[in-house]
C-alpha cells in the first residue's frame, strides 16, 4: 500500500516537472498555453491524491482552484488575448530549445539533491515532493528568463506558483492560510496582470517587453 | 470583554482598514486627505498606546515583542508624516491634472491599506500571515506606483509588479520549506507557522530544509528590500509614483521587507547546525552598497537619485545587520530609523522642489538655495544626513556600523568605507548642481507644507547630538534580542 | 665685562673697516695678473665715500621699501659677519647666532636685495630678482649642507665651537670636511656674485644677476649696498678661514698679544684665499645661467654627501 | 573649562541669532563681535591651562552623543596648545571679519557657518573620545565646507568644495578605521581606554597609516593636499586664512594626539614614513607655489609646505622617542609644536593681506596686480613681515621654529638604526631646499603684488582697508616678531606639552642669560633672537644716522633708470610666470614634466610670437585621475544595469537563485 501510494504520488510530482520540462520545450505560444493547462491539470491530481493520502480535505479545494481556474479560465483567457493580438503562431526564445533544456536539466537536478541528499530522516514522500517542487519553480523561472513574451513570461509565473502548490500540497498539515493565500495570489495576480495587458494593449498593442523597455525610466 | 492592550493592538489594523473603506467612497480630495491624515494619526496614538501598555501575550496570529514595536512605531510615525505631507502635496496634482479626482480617492484608500498591510505584516506571529501581508503591501504600491498613467509610470509598476510577484513567489517557497523543517518537530498544522512556536524549537528543525529556505527567503524578501542583483524594480518605482509613496516606500516598506528578512535570520541562528546567515546579508549589503553608490553618479532623474540611495542604504543596514553583535545591531537599528526619517525627509523636499521646478530632471533644477533657500539648504542637510555627515544621526550609526566591523573585519570595513566615500561623491556631485550655481527658472513658492520635511530633519539632528538614554538602552535590548 | 664688550666692538668695526680692502685687493690681483695696472687697493673706499656724497636719484614709483631696503641689506649682512670669528673665537656675543642663523641673516639680506630688485618694476630688476632666487634655492641647501657636515664633525653648530674645535687634533683630516671645503668655495662664489656664477665686474644686461637688482640704486643707497656686498665677501671668506684653517686663532679672553697675533693672520689668512679667489676667476669664465643650478647643484650633493660620510 | 564650553556654547547658538536678524550690517557686527569675545574668553582659559603649574586637567563629561559613551571633553596641555592656536586664529579671524565681512555679499552664506566652523575645530581639540572626536571633525569639516562654497555663483568654487568634501570624507573615513582599529571590538571609544589598551604592533602600524591618510588629507601632505590649494582660496579670506592657519594644525593635533599620545611607543620604521612624506610634502609644497600666480592659491601652496616642515619635525620626534632619546624627541617635537603655532600666525596674516588686497583690487591674479605698497602701506607692511617671517628670515618666528628643526636634524647621528640615520639629513636638505624656494617664493609675491607697477586699472586706485582688517594684520605682525625675538618663552610654554607627549621636555630656556634660546646645551649650538634683533635695528639706524649726518641726504625723483631703456608699459615688467620661470626650469622640468613651447611666426609674419607653459599635475594625474576615470568607468558600466529589459532582470534574480543553491549544494 505504501508503495503504491508513492508511486501515485511520485508519478503526478514527477509528471508535473515532466511537463514543465514540455513548456520548456514548446516554443509556439498556443501550444504553449495547452501545455500549461495540461501542467494545471496535473496539479490538480497531485493535489487531490494528496488530500486524499493526508486526508485533508480543504485540500480538493486547492485541486478544485487548480483545475478550473488554472488549468481551464486562464489558458482559455490567454488563447483569447493571444488570438487577438495575432501573436499565437509567434516564436519568441531568447535562447535555443537546446541549451535552455540543458539548463533546465542542470536545474532539475540541483533542485532534486537538494531536496532528496540533505533531508535522509524526512519522510520520503514529502521529501520527493519537494524535489519535485524545486525543480518545477526553477523551471518556472527558466521559462520567464527564456521568453521574450508577455504572455509566455505570465505561463512561466503561474508555473513557479504551481510548483510552490506542489511544495505546499506536499507539507503535511500545512494550515489553511496556504491555500486562502494561493488562491488570493493567483487571482489578484491574474486580476493585476490582466488590467496591465489590457492597459499595456490599450498605448502600445503589443505585449512584447522590449517596447516597454523603450520608456526604460531616464532615457527620455 | 476584550483586554484592553489586545484592543490596541487590533486597532492598528482596525483603523487604516475602515479608514480605506472610507476613503474608497467619500468625494472631495480636501475631505480624504484630511481623513487620510486623521486615521494616520489615529494609528500612531494607538502604536504609542501599545508602547505604553503592557506588551499583550503572542496569539496564534498576532505577536507584540520588543523587536517588532521599533518597526511598528517608526512606520505609523513617518505613516503620519508623510499623510500630513501628502495632504497639502496632492492637491497640487490635482490641479495640475496629474490626477483625476476619482484617482485621488483610489489614491487614498491605497494609502491606508498599504498602511494596513505593513502593520500586519509587523504584527503577524505567523510567518503566513506575514507573507499574505507583504505581498497585499506589493500589489497596493505597484497600483499606486503606476496611478499616473504615463508610459513611464506603467513601465515602472509592470516592472515592480513582474519582480515583485517572483520575489513574492520565492518567499513563499521559503516559507513552505520552513513549515515542512517545523512540521517533524512541532507537529502539523498552525503552530508550524506560528513564530514564537518555531523560535521555541528552531534548534532541532532540520537544518538543511532551513538553508535552502533561507536562500530563497533572503531572495525573495531581499527583493523588496531592494537588496542587488533583486533592486531593479526599485529606482522605477520610486521614480514614477507620487512623491508621498516614494517616501513610504523608501521609509518603511524596504524596513517591512527588513524586518521579515531579520526574522528568518534569527530562526537560522537559533539553530546551530544551519549555515550563517550573517554572512550572505553581508556579502548582499555590500554589493548593494558599492553596486548603488556608483550608480549615483549617472543619475539624471532626481528621485531616482534618492532611490538609489535608498539600495544604497538597505546595503548598509543589511550588512550590519549580517555582521550581527550587539555594537552592529544596535549601529543597523538607529541606522534604519535615521535612514527611514531622512529619507522620507527628503522625498518631501525632492516633492517640493519637483512642483517648484516642474522637472524632476536634475539638470534642469539649478542655484535652489538662492530661489528657495529654505527648501534649498532643506534639501542640502537631508542630503548631508543620508551622506552620514554630523551633526545629523546617521554619522552615529556609521561611525558605530564602520567601527565596529574593522575591528572584526578589517577588509569589509574597507570596502564599506569606500562604499561610503563613493556614495557621497556621487549624492554630492548632484547636490552641488541642484543647489548651487546660477539658478534655474521657477520661482514659484512652493504650496505644500514645509512642516513634515523639518520635522524630521529636526529629530534626525537631535538625534544626532542626543540620543535619549531610555531610547538607546531600548535599542540595545533589542539589539541583544537580535543576536 | 667692558673689555669683552670691546673686543666685540672692535670685531665689528674691525670687518667693516677691512671689507672694501679685501675687494680692492682682489680686484687688484685681477687686474696684475691680467697685465693691467688696476685700480688702487684703496679704490673701494673711494668709491663708496663718492657714492655717499651724491644725491640719490630715485625711481618716481620707488617706495619705502626701495629706501630702507638697503640699510637693512647692510645691516643684516654686517651683524652676520660681525658673528663669525676672525681674529679670536667666543667673543662675547658670539652665542647669539649660530652658524645657520649666519647663513638666515644672510638669507634675510638676499631678500631684501631681490624685493628691492623688483620694486621699480623694470626688466632688469626683475631678471636680477628672478635669476637670485634661482641661484639661492640651491645655494642655500648646499651651504646648509655644509653647516650640517662642519656641525656634526665639530659636535656644534656654533662657529666659536666649530674653529676650536677644527684646531685640535681631534679634528682630523676627513673626506668630508674636504667635501665641506668644496661646497663652501663653490657656495661663496655664488653668493658673492664671483665669476663663473656671475660677474662683478659686468654691466652686460643679459648676464648679470646682483648687478641687475641694483641697477636702480645711486647714491648713499648704492654705497651701502656695495658696502654689504663686500661684506659679505669678506664673510665667506672668514667663514672659510674659521672652519678650515682656524689655526692661530685667539681664544675669548687671549689678552691682547692673543689678539693681536690672531688679528695679523687673520689678515694673512683673508689675504692668501683672497689671492685664490682672483686665481680662480681669471682662470675660468663665467657659465651660462642655466648652467649655474648644476654647478652650485654639485654643492648640494658634495654637502650631501659629506654630511652621509660622517655616518658611517 | 567651563568658559571653555560656554565659548563654544556661544558660537553654536550664533547661527540661530545670525539668521534671525535681518539687517546684514547688525548681523556682521554681533556674529563677528561675539565670535571675538567667545574666542578670547576660551584664549584666556586656554592659556590659562598651559600656563598654570597647578598640575590638573579639567575634564567635564556631557550627555551627548552615544549614551554609553557620552561626550567627553578634556583639557590636557595638548589640548590648551591647541586650543591657543585656534582660539588666537579664531580671534583674530573674528576682529579681521568685523571689517572684511562688511564686504561680502551673501552674508547669510557666511555668518551662520563661520561662528560654528570655529566651534567644530575648539571641539575636535577638546574631544577625549574616539566619537566626539570623528564628530566633531567632520562637524568642522562641514561648516568649513559651507564657507567654501559660499561664493556658489563660480564654476571653480562649487568644484573645489566637491573635491574637498570627498578628501574630508576620505580623511574622516580613514580615522574611522583607524579609531575603530583603536577602540577594539567592545568599543572602547574613550581616549583613556585607548591609551590603556595594548596595540600589537601590526595594529599600531595600521592606525599609523590610516592617520597619515587621515589627519594628513586634513592637513594637506602630499600627495593628499589636492584639495587644499582648490579649497582654502575659495573661501571668504578670514575663513581661508582659519582654514589655512587653523584647521591644518587641527589636524596636527589629531596626528599628535593619536600617534604620541593613544598609540604608545613608536615603531623604528614609523619615522622614516613621516619623514620621507614630510619632506617630499615641503618640498613639493613649495614648488607648487611657485608655479602660481593667484595669490591665495599661492598661500595656500605654502600652506603645504608648511605642513611638511611640520611633518618633518614629527618625524623627527618619532625617530628619536623610537630608540629612547627623549632629549632629542623633546626638541623636535617643540620644534614642530613652535612651527605649528608660527605657521597659524603668518599664514594667517598673508591670507588676511591676500584678503585687503582682494577687497581693495578685487583680484587674486598676481599678474594683474602691482604697485599696492604705494596705496596700501599698512598692509604692505604686515604682509611684508608675513612674507619675511614665512621664509624663515630671522629675527622673524618662522626661522626659529626651522632653526629648532635644523638643530633636532642635528641630532640624527645619535640614531642607532641606519635607516632613520641616513634619512635624517636627508630630510635636512630637503628642508633646507624649501625654506630657500619659499624664500624666493615670497620675494616673488610680494614683489609682483605689492611693489613694482600696477600692472591693471583696479591696482592702480586701490585704497587701504578698513581698520579692523588693519588692527588683525598687525597683531599678527607683531606676534610673528615677539615669537621670533623671544622664542623661549614659546618654548617653556609648550614644556609641559612635550613632557606629557615624550617624557623629557627641553630645558628651561628663560634662565638663560639675555634670553638666549638653547636646544641640548649652550656649547653646541644657541640662538638669541632677541640679540639679533637689536643689532640689526641698531646697524640699520646707525649706518642711516651715519650717512646722513655726515654724508648726504639729498634726493631727486626721476623716470627709472632701467639701463636707459624704460618702457612705460608695466607690461615689460617681470610677471609672477616670469619671475618663477628659471626654477621652474631647474626643478620644474622634472617635477611637474613642465615644458615651454615657443611658436615664432616665420619671418615677414607680423603675428604675435607665443610661448606656452605647460605644467603638469603629476599627484593628480598619478593618483586621483586614475580613480576618477575608475570610478567613472564603472559607473558608466554599471549604469547599463538602469536600461537592461525586465527579462534581463528576472535573469539577475535568477541567476542569483541558482548561485547561492549551488553554492549551498557545493558547500555542504
């Protein structure tokens, strides 16, 4: 039983840093989007499988949030903007496919001896969990540093912040103030972001940064 | 019925969140300011009443201590200055068309959540808690910071927004680490988040879960306190925003930011097997100091000038603060009041100056002493106070930061000694412009009041000759609490 | 207590009275020795009684400064050459100046040469003005090199001391001091305005130096400054007697056949550096200015050096 | 004591009144006036300190500054020496104001300021602990700054103030290490506890180079005066001459104070530092000045030079206390105590001269000045006395303090280690060498600005200034002579300073006969200056009485002589550039890598011919230009950081993220 209950568990952490690995990977901004709802839906299940193992069940709550705000308005919200600003098909790295996956290996890894080497007495679910965790905020970070775009740097964010869910799922008994405050943060950051996009849309109609750069404080 | 000092406590938050919800519907900006000005106040003689009082047992989300009081209080007081300095300031913008009334309410209501996050951040004994109440502070000033609306101002609260929000999201990390290094120790639940519980028992956490969330909350909270490589956001946001939020920013949401840092410092060293804290503040400080005080030299925009100073500043009280001992801590401590008086001090004049000149170009504000020789010589002494020049405080705190550590640590007290000299090269070379020479053209008098700038210019000078003896040995007490 | 007094007194007078002859006499060994007839040894001191008879034409702008300046040159240079021996050692004032103290009264002097130089505001004076006080920056060293060698062989910087001290055994015969004799002769013949630094005797505007900055001086004025001028020869070359060949000297107190036998070779003494001094400058020719600083430089590092020697 | 502190007390509270009143004219007359009164008062405590026999030393502990630590004051014979100097300075500077500030025309830039400068510096000489010390060092520093640029309509002004607040800062940031270093861990900032500590050696030396970096930026030793010669001119006269005369000897005092007095026994090499950077400061002190032709930049050249005689005698005292010849140390010592005082008086009587003539002329530039002594001979006569007293003339006091240093260099043979024995005489020629050049120096100043012809219209209808100017120049005048013919009663006063300092002070000098001054004994060496001044007025007065009654007295003014060719120009008189010219071709060619450029028009062009000077700056293109243009580089490079795209940034973060976790994984 305990195996399996890893495994499970394992499996869903694993498959989230799996695909932030994938969003890491894709560099066209409407599969982009898919992959992060993909990577919502998968937290999602983590979560719930964790509520169900710690038997918590303000947790579903969490999943609940993951799984219709991240995994479904969000993406759908963005396909939206992205479509009208014509800007889906767009390719917008800074750095190759190539080294950014290396990166992103290297990342993964420090991620996962950190967590795994220097915690023997922990618990090992919790402990692969955070690993797993790490990584997927590293990554996170990766893909906003990676990405020129407004929109994929947001999908990068929320990424960290699903990895940070990961992490929280992953304490046991971690309080309720945790989730209240993810969930405030996920919607006040979108809520925020969205009026800058539509503010942004509204003087420059586009959300590539580097226009914003060129108002970059004393060169005017 | 409810104790009285627990009633005080609450008040704290209590005033500025029903004064918001005030402020958010009332009309007529003369009204709101007066009210802003009021709930300021208000929360002040409640800060001084919970000073007075006996200090209220810790519950399981608020916590009253001797360290977190210093912070409490020097917020709600440069809180009320500077409401009193806004007060007369706004109106100008409002004529200018700057601002539009119905942003000017907005504005308001702002002010006094803003308040009212950094007091709970203060308060909170729940290392939740506390980060829900930094990053209320965060979203409240990146709104404020991009009210005028110019490309300039969105840039700067895109830019403030985007680093804070990661900043926001490591700390949080942390903070979910720190939980998971209690969890084993305290047991699930609250009481892992509870701060007077993980000081109690921060010796047998495990240490390596509390390294790596250290690392991430010194990045995380180090970005608010605009701690180098994190600060990028800073210089903008201070820059863009209305010149009252440049002073509370610059006054005391770097201190929040300090403070939370400051805690998880001590976390770290009650546990005897995790790394030093000490010395990745120092190292962070040090950078900020050296990396700030060279950019003064190019600035051209006055407030970002000061905002640089303000990393400048961080730098300094982080690395005392790192170099820990009581000498240091105590040096970091009056260094962060005197920086936060001075500073704020000196955003009302650069306000002033700004509404008297039009510009906020350094370049284009010349001979102030001779067209306005109060705000002008105002401007010269804040500058020589944040320059750490006697008679004014913070010549005590560096004397005391400077001293203190070449004895220990010869060679970082070199490098923060030239910090110190470059900086002042560099505050001074705009100083001589703006001040000096052949005036430029506005003349005008300057509308708003001149009282909050002397204000604290006055303290800082007083506490530069005098320090009271129960307020130093508060101090030390504190100090020693800081280890 | 009155014959000490007296003694001192006839010192005084006594340097007065002999400084025009020694000039008179150099100029005369000059003239011989190349083939002229010369003026009479006794030609100084008609000269200046000439001087001092005329009526003193003065520049419309000259000050003050410009008509007590040369009584002050005068008076400086004699006091200084009052204090250095000649005929006996430790006279009664001889402690109120040492021999660095000689060398500043001498200095005092020069200062007011130079600023009276400069008061008319002409070309030459200014060129004479500019030209001493090169010549002097590195004069003076050397010469205080020198003291420094004499003072630390002799143990004091005190000439009475130093001539005593030069007449024992004791004194030795030391590379140094010889370092110190040279220092001193090429010294004396810069500050005296001897040829190979300047020339005395010229009146060609672009060479001269002191006689540059006297150029607007007449009358009593020139009389007393060509009075101080032989002075002041006649000083360095008692200097030198005193340290160098202080034999014969008569000690404070010596009685009067002391005296009188210090006073003779005294004269004997002036006499022979005196024919030196014509030697040497009929045989050189005067360098260019700038030139000089090397040469007088040289005087500064023979002192130098002396002064190093005496550590080892 | 206690009217010590109230002196200062009364200064610190005059700003308020200064500001207060708006006529100028009342406000001149009470700041001035009362600055006057308070900085007698404290002269008379002061002097009273110095003098009395009664063997106390005033202390008086305030509760200011850091509670702990509290601000104390102490009036030891150091401090009352010291004090003597500033309150005399101050005094004067007070009385010079009375008349001079009436002059100036933003008095509300000045007279705040003046009453506090003198205030820091009465408290930096008070102070005896490290805080008050630093504090009111900078204090000082600061108002002194504020006077310096009270002038802020001129480009150079501002500049100069700029670069003398960083070396202040500089200055100050060195004795913060250095008292930190001091103090120790625990913080013992009080003097007592610092003189009662144990300094290792390593230690001890460290604080020695942190003073020299210090108290000798304050002091102006080379290569750390740059900001000297930028700053004291730019300054109003009276406060030039206080910066000059007064504030460098603050410094003295911090040198003094903290190497002979905090630190303990000296370290042999410790002298051969002082006294190489000595010599090099008098020397080069003085080249500089000679390549000048604006007459306060000129003084305040001296003013380095000056400093290293000073310096010079420090080193010698510390040579001699290292191998335990407290004799010898005591004489060089007083040598340097006497200069220090000498100094505060002449060079304040030039600056205030400088300031007649800048009144009077409204200029500075010696090259077009001329002819004064005619319309202004009061003043010609006190700066001629200045100007003979600076270039060591005797019977002046300048040359007894440099007979006194002579006569320690004298003493070097004693020396057992050959380093500081070879490196004395040394230094002997070197100082020697400055007081010749300062010589010719001051022939040339005096010479171009006050006699010769006018050499521009403002010159030539200058008239005398007011009285108060007057009476402070020959106060000073006459102090200049009384200390140089009565030089022992300066030396018995500052005995007991010495003595506290090194153990053995001179011996008692007014027991000697005729009031000759002896340094060891009277075989080796005495001097009486006394003496010499009464031959000298006796030979000048006889040989004029002489003369005149008996040859003759008859007088004719005519057109110069000029060897038959004057020119009515007095552009063909000899220029300040000029008149240096030859020194600077001796010394100047090596020392400043100065050269002359002569342009001849070809023949048949009847353009003017041109020579060009040009003289380099070699300490600010060796030191300071480097860490100018570094600093500048960098903050060019990093000003790139203000302009990179938020990306960027977010890399930063990260990149920090990852270093410090690696550096965690690696380390642990």
């Amino acid at each position: 039983m305990d195996k399996l209950v890893f495994d499970i568990a394992h499996l869903l952490a694993g498959s989230v840093l799996l695909v932030s690995f994938m969003m890491l990977y894709q560099n066209r901004l409407s599969a982009l989007l898919n992959l992060f709802a993909l990577h919502a839906v998968i937290l999602a299940f983590s979560v719930a499988w964790q509520a169900h193992l710690q038997d918590a069940p303000h947790l579903y709550v969490t999943a609940m949030i993951a799984l219709f705000f991240k995994a479904l308005f969000i993406p759908l919200a963005l396909h939206r903007i992205v479509v009208r600003l014509n800007i889906h098909r767009q390719i917008e790295n800074v750095v190759g496919v190539g080294p950014t996956m290396l990166l992103g290996m290297g990342l993964a890894a420090l991620g996962m001896l950190l967590m795994v080497r220097i915690t023997p007495d922990s618990d090992l679910l919790g402990r692969e969990d955070l690993g797993f965790a790490l990584s997927t905020v590293m990554l996170g970070l990766l893909l906003m540093v990676a990405r020129r775009n407004a929109v994929s740097q947001v999908i990068g964010f929320m990424s960290v912040e699903n990895g940070t869910i990961l992490a929280a799922t992953g304490a046991k008994g971690m309080p309720m103030v945790v989730e209240i405050s993810v969930a405030f943060s996920i919607l006040i950051a979108f809520i925020v972001i969205g009026v800058f996009l539509f503010r942004i849309r509204e003087r420059f109609d586009t959300v590539d940064l580097q226009a914003l750069d060129q108002f970059r404080g004393e060169q005017g | 019925m409810i104790a009285v000092p627990w009633d005080a406590e609450t008040l704290v938050l209590l005033i500025p969140l029903t004064a918001a919800a005030f402020l958010a519907v009332l009309p007529g900006y003369r009204l709101t300011a007066w009210l802003n000005m009021l709930a300021s106040l208000l929360t002040l003689v409640c800060v001084l009443a919970l000073f007075i009082l006996p200090m209220p047992a810790p519950t399981q989300f608020l916590l009253i201590d001797d360290v977190n009081i210093v912070f409490i209080l020097l917020n709600s007081f440069v809180g009320f200055t500077t409401s009193v300095f806004s007060a007369s300031y706004i109106g100008h913008e409002l004529h200018t068309g700057r601002l539009t009334p119905v942003y000017l309410r907005f504005y308001h209501a702002m002010y006094q959540v803003l308040m009212f996050a950094m007091n709970l951040a203060l308060v909170s004994n729940n290392i939740g808690l506390m980060w829900v109440a930094i990053e209320l502070a965060t979203l409240t000033t990146v709104l404020m910071v991009g009210i005028y609306r110019t490309h300039q101002a969105i840039e700067a609260a895109w830019k403030y927004f985007i680093l804070g929000s990661v900043g926001i999201a490591l700390a949080l990390f942390g903070t979910i680490l720190v939980y998971k290094a209690a969890q084993p120790v305290v047991g699930e639940g609250m009481p892992g988040m509870v701060w007077t519980v993980l000081m109690a028992h921060a010796a047998k956490f495990d240490p390596a879960t509390l390294n790596v969330a250290f690392i991430f909350l010194l990045l995380g909270y180090g970005t608010k306190v605009g701690l180098v490589p994190l600060h990028a956001w800073l210089p903008d946001a201070h820059s863009e925003g209305p010149t009252p939020i440049s002073a509370v920013l610059s006054g005391l949401l770097l201190n929040v930011a300090l403070f939370a840092v400051l805690r998880f410092k001590l976390l770290l060293a009650a546990n005897p097997q995790a790394i030093m804290p000490g010395p990745l503040m120092v190292m962070l400080g040090l950078a900020s100091l050296l990396f700030a005080s060279l950019m003064l030299y190019r600035r051209r925009d006055i407030k970002r000038l000061f905002a640089y100073s303000s990393i400048e500043h961080m730098g300094i009280i982080t690395f005392a603060f790192g170099m820990g001992g009581a000498l240091a801590n105590f040096a970091a401590l009056l260094h962060m009041t005197m920086h936060s008086l001075t500073k704020s001090a000196i955003f009302f004049a650069v306000g002033h100056i700004s509404q008297v000149k039009g510009t906020q170009k350094i370049a284009d504000i010349r001979g102030l002493t001779e067209t306005h020789p109060v705000l002008g010589w105002g401007l010269v002494v804040g500058v020589f106070a944040i320059a750490g020049l006697p008679p004014l405080g913070i010549f005590t705190s560096e004397f005391l930061v400077v001293t203190s550590t070449f004895a220990r640590e010869p060679l970082l007290a070199v490098a923060l000694v030239a910090g110190l000299v470059i900086a002042l090269g560099g505050l001074l070379v705009h100083l001589n412009g703006i001040a000096f020479g052949s005036p430029s053209s506005g003349t005008a008098r300057s509308q708003a009041s001149y009282v909050p700038l002397f204000a604290h210019l006055a303290l800082v000078c007083a506490a530069g000759l005098y320090l009271p003896p129960a307020l130093v040995s508060w101090f030390r007490h504190v100090a020693g609490r800081l280890g | 207590m009155i014959i000490d007094l007296l003694t001192q007194g006839v010192e005084m007078i006594l340097v007065l009275a002999i400084a025009p002859l020694l000039t008179g006499f150099v100029r005369k060994v000059k003239a011989r020795l190349l083939r002229r007839q010369g003026p009479s040894v006794w030609q100084p001191y008609r000269d200046l009684l000439r001087l001092a008879r005329k009526e003193v034409v003065l520049a419309e702008n000259a000050s003050w400064l410009f008509r007590t300046a040369p009584y002050l040159i005068f008076a400086a240079t004699w006091v200084a050459a009052a204090l250095v021996p000649t005929f006996a050692s430790g006279l009664m004032f001889s402690w109120a100046a040492d021999l660095i103290a000689i060398i500043a009264l001498l200095g005092s002097a020069r200062f007011f040469l130079a600023l009276a130089g400069m008061e008319v505001g002409t070309a030459f004076g200014g060129i004479g003005s500019s030209r001493e006080a090169m010549i002097a920056s590195v004069a003076e060293p050397a010469i205080l090199m020198m003291v420094f060698t004499v003072a630390l062989i002799a143990g004091s910087s005190q000439l009475s001391t130093v001539a005593r001290f030069m007449a024992t055994a004791e004194a030795g015969l030391r590379v140094s001091t010889g370092l110190a004799l040279f220092a001193l002769i090429i010294v004396a013949l810069a500050e005296n305005a001897r040829i190979p630094v300047d020339n005395p005797a010229t009146h060609l505007e672009l060479t001269m130096v002191h006689e540059a900055m006297v150029l607007e001086y007449s009358g009593r004025h020139l009389a007393v400054i060509e009075l101080a001028a032989s002075l002041k020869l006649l000083l360095y070359l008692s200097l030198i007697g005193c340290i160098f060949i202080p034999w014969g000297m008569a000690a404070s107190g010596g009685g009067i056949t002391g005296y009188l036998i210090g006073s003779l070779l005294y004269l004997a003494k002036l006499g022979v550096l005196g024919l030196g001094l014509a030697l040497f400058e009929s045989a050189i020719a005067k360098m260019r200015v700038f030139r000089v600083p090397q040469f007088v430089g040289a005087a500064l590092m023979l002192g130098l050096l002396g002064t190093l020697l005496l550590f080892f | 004591m206690l009217v010590v502190m109230s002196a200062v007390a009364v200064l610190l509270a005059l700003p308020v009144a200064a500001l207060g009143i708006g006529a100028r004219r009342v406000a001149t007359v009470l700041v001035y006036g009362f600055g006057l009164a308070a900085s007698l008062a404290s002269l008379a405590a002061a002097l009273g300190q110095l003098l009395s026999t009664a063997g106390t030393t005033p202390a008086i502990t305030l509760p200011l500054g850091l509670p702990w630590i509290g601000a104390h004051m102490r009036l030891d014979a150091l401090s009352a020496f010291f004090l003597t100097v500033v309150d005399l300075g101050g005094a004067a500077a007070c009385l010079y104001g009375l008349g001079y500030g009436r002059h100036e025309r933003a008095p509300r830039r000045v007279l705040p300021f003046f009453p506090l400068f003198l205030a820091g510096m009465q408290l930096v000489v008070l102070a005896d602990d490290a805080f008050t010390f630093l504090f009111s060092w900078e204090f000082m520093s600061l108002a002194s700054w504020a006077l310096v640029v009270a002038d802020h309509h001129k480009g150079d002004t501002v500049r100069a103030g700029y670069v003398y607040l960083i070396m202040a800062s500089f200055g100050t940031a060195a004795l913060l290490l250095a008292f930190g270093l001091l103090a120790g861990p625990e913080g013992g900032y009080g003097f007592a506890a610092i003189r009662a500590a144990a300094h290792s050696p390593a230690e001890a030396s460290l604080v020695l180079a942190l003073l020299l970096l210090g108290a000798g930026s304050k002091a102006g030793l080379v290569p750390l005066h740059v900001w000297l010669p930028l700053a004291h001119p730019a300054a109003p006269s009276h406060v030039s001459a206080l910066m000059s005369g007064v504030m460098t000897k603050v410094a003295i005092y911090a040198f003094v104070r903290v190497v002979f007095d905090l630190l303990g026994q000296p370290q042999w090499w410790w002298s051969m530092a002082v006294l190489t950077l000595g010599g090099i400061t008098a020397v080069l002190g003085v080249l500089y000045a000679l390549m000048q032709h604006d007459l306060k930049r000129l003084l305040a050249y001296h003013t380095v030079e000056n400093i290293g005689i000073i310096y010079i005698g420090l080193g010698l005292a510390l040579a001699f206390r290292a191998e335990g010849l407290a004799p010898a140390a005591a004489l060089a010592l007083t040598a340097a105590l006497f200069h220090v005082l000498n100094h505060m008086t002449f060079k304040s009587l030039l600056f205030f001269g400088a300031g007649a003539v800048l009144t009077a002329t409204g200029e500075r530039d010696m090259e077009r000045l001329g002819g004064l002594i005619h319309r202004m001979p009061v003043t010609a006569f006190a700066f001629l006395i200045g100007c003979a007293a600076i270039s060591a003339l005797p019977p002046f006091n300048g040359f007894a303090s440099e007979w006194l240093t002579f006569q320690a260099v004298l003493q070097g043979p004693k020396l057992a280690l050959w380093g500081p024995k070879l490196l004395v005489p040394s230094v002997g020629a070197l100082l020697a060498l400055s007081a010749a050049l300062a010589a010719g120096c001051f022939v040339k100043a005096f010479g171009v600005t006050f006699l010769s012809r006018p050499r521009s219209r403002p010159a030539a209808t200058a008239g005398e200034v007011d009285r108060f100017s007057l009476a402070a120049m020959l106060l000073f005048a006459v102090l200049c002579l009384l200390a140089g013919i009565l030089p022992g009663l300066v030396i018995d006063t500052l005995g007991p300073v010495v003595g506290g300092l090194v153990g053995q002070r001179m011996p008692v000098q007014s027991v000697e006969p005729w009031l000759t001054i002896i340094p060891i004994a009277a075989s080796h060496s005495s001097y009486n200056g006394l003496l010499v001044f009464v031959f000298i007025t006796w030979a000048a007065l006889t040989a004029a009485q002489v003369i005149h009654r008996w040859a003759s007295h008859a007088l004719r003014r005519g057109p110069a002589w000029d060897c038959g060719y004057p020119d009515a120009s007095p552009l063909t008189q000899y220029s300040a550039s000029g008149f240096a010219q030859p020194i600077r071709r001796v010394f100047g060619t090596v020392v400043f890598r100065a050269t002359e450029e002569v342009r001849m028009p070809p023949p048949g062009d009847t353009g003017p011919a041109r020579l060009e000077v040009v003289v380099k700056d070699l300490v600010w293109a060796v030191f300071y230009a480097p860490v100018a243009k570094a600093v500048g580089i960098l903050a060019d490079r990093l000003n790139r950081m203000q302009y990179l795209t938020i990306r960027k940034y977010l890399s930063l973060v990260f990149l920090a993220l990852v270093i410090l976790l690696l550096a965690l994984e690696l380390w642990l």
